[in-house]
C-alpha cells in the first residue's frame, strides 16, 4: 500500500486529493486552513496532519497543489517543514502551476535528502479533477514518474512526460496563455458583433461550428458569460501568474512574443481591477466595461 501525503485541498486539489481516498492508498492531507482538511477527513476517512512535517514522515508520495511554486517550496524549511521529516527515496509531486526555476531550485534541494521531484500540473479543472479525468504534464525523471504513476492514475486520464523539471510547468503556463487569448479575444470579438447588431448567442452558434472556435467560445461563454453565471472555478489571480510566467519563458528563451507579453499585461490589469477572489472568466466583464457593452444572449424580454 502506497502512503501519500496531500498538501492544499483549493478548488482543485480537494477533488483531486479525494480520488486518493481509496483502499490501494493510506492517505494523510494537510491543509493551511485546518478547517477544510477536517471536512475533507470527515467525507473520506483521511487522517489529518497537524504540520507539513507531519503529513510528509514515512510517505512514499507527497503530493502538493497550492496557487504557486514559492508557496510550496515556503513550507520546506523549519522544524514543521517538510525537509525535517521527508525520508530518503520518497518523492514530491509538485501539480501546482509552478514556474519552472524554483521548480529546479526545489528538485536541487530535495535531491541532497535523497528525495525525487516532479512538477506535474494539472488541466481539465474542477470538473475533471471531480471525473478523474485530469491530463497531467510531468516534467523530471522518467523513472521516478514510473513510481507515481499509481497515483496520478488516481486522478489523471492522460499522464504526459514532457521532458526534465520544469517541463511540465513550462506546457502548462503556454496552454493557459492559450486559454486567456481566447477568452479576451472572443470577448473583444462578440462585444464588437454586438454593436454591430449582431446577438452573441447568435455569434457563438456561427464560431463554434467554424474555424475561430475554441473551449472557451464553446464552453466557457455559453455557460458561464451568456448566463451571467460567472461560478468561481479557477481565480483570475492564478491565470494572471500562468500567464506571466509564459511570458516570462518566453523573455528567457529570448523569444520575440508580443501577443504573449500584452497578454499578460491584460491579465495583469484585470486581476487589479477585479480582485483576488474573482474567477478567470470575469475578465471579460472588463472587456464589456471597455466597449461599454454587456455579452448577453437572447434575454427573457426576446425569447
Ligand atoms: P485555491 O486558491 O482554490 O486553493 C489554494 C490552496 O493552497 C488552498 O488549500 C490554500 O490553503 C493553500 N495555500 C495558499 N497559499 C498557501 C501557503 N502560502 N502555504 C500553504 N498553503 C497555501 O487554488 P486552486 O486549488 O484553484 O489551485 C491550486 C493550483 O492548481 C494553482 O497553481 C492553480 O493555478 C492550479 N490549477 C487550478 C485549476 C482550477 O480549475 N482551479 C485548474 C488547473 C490548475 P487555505 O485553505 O488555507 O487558503
């Protein structure tokens, strides 16, 4: 029996860490908020760990899922840290959206304990994490993911090796640097359609049998822009980190990407403007307020 540790049960790790909760697993969670991880124990049977420390003595697996890799590679050090307690030959599953420089920063440390490392984030949202059906970007050691696999198998549909540390994090920044072009460009697009007398519901139904179409055309903006819903899934916060550190690869890797960077300007400012707590797709909330403009689709007052 695999004994694996959860640190950070968010929006996405709580699902995530609940298809762990199984008989092949002895499961231990720890979370900031002692609050969620003793609710989460109490759904699934999971033992409760008072200290990072704690959650990681005698683990095979330590699995982490927190906003970015800075938070995760905060909770190494001290006494209540992980490095106190993380046994020779037990590896760390980091399925944050890192950034790949303290990605390897956190595998060079670990790796004088004798410890493995994996950046290993995670795409398919709340949603997929709930289905188990995940794809996750692995980026280390191609043996020592062979380790984990049982694990990731948990949660993950699709478990893609994508070269060495910081790989994963890498992919994952660029596809959602791809996920905020398409929200903010479909919102640009849909608020000038409206102005010229084209309904976005109308839009959408053309885009999305043709070639402008994307998961956020098809998904995103009916569900959750055309009804006003906007649920809070994945923070806005956190697409704006995504996106900087794609456009920060994309610097380092001496890249002339102007759509990249202007992107993450976009994001950054929306972030500012809508706070903390807002969800990605509130964004476009700032394209309507630019245009002076509201995506509806046909209203009670129409149908
Ligand atoms: P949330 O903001 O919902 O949750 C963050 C979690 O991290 C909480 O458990 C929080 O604890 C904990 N945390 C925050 N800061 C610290 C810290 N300094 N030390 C210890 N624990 C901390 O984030 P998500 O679950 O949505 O996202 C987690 C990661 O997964 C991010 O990197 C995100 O980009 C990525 N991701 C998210 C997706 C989504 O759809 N939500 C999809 C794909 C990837 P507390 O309870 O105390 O606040």
């Amino acid at each position: 029996m695999l004994r694996v540790a959860f640190i950070g049960l968010g929006a996405i790790g709580a699902p995530m860490a609940r298809h762990l909760a199984h008989p092949d697993f002895d499961l231990v969670v720890w979370n900031r908020t002692r609050a969620k991880a003793d609710a989460f124990a109490a759904a699934t049977g999971a033992r409760v760990a008072n200290t990072p420390a704690e959650a990681a003595r005698d683990r095979d697996v330590v699995v982490t899922c927190l906003p970015v890799s800075r938070d995760v590679q905060s909770l190494f050090d001290g006494p209540d840290g992980l490095l106190a307690t993380l046994r020779h030959g037990a590896v760390l599953v980091d399925c944050t959206s890192g950034d790949g420089a303290t990605s390897r920063q956190m595998a060079a440390q670990l790796a004088v304990h004798g410890v493995g490392f994996l950046d290993a984030p995670v795409s398919g949202g709340v949603a997929g994490a709930e289905q188990g059906t995940l794809t996750v970007m692995v980026g280390g050691d191609a043996a020592t993911l062979e380790t984990v696999r049982p694990v990731l198998e948990r949660f993950g549909q699709r478990i893609v090796h994508c070269g060495p540390v910081g790989a994963g994090d890498a992919l994952k920044a660029v596809n959602n640097a791809l996920l905020a072009m398409h929200i903010w460009g479909t919102a640009e697009g849909l608020v000038a359609l409206e102005k010229a007398g084209v309904r976005a519901d109308v839009a959408l139904e053309v885009l999305n049998t043709s070639s402008g179409r994307s998961n956020a055309s098809m998904n995103l903006f009916p569900d959750r822009v055309l009804t006003r819903a906007f649920p809070r899934t994945f923070r806005l916060a956190l697409l704006d980190k995504d996106v900087g550190i794609a456009a920060a690869l994309a610097r380092d890797t001496q890249v002339v990407a102007p759509l990249l960077q202007l992107t993450s300007e976009l994001f950054r400012q929306a972030h500012r403007e809508l706070g903390e707590e807002a969800d990605h797709v509130e964004a476009v909330q700032v394209v309507e307020r630019l245009a002076n403009v509201t995506i509806r689709g046909r209203g009670a007052a129409d149908a």
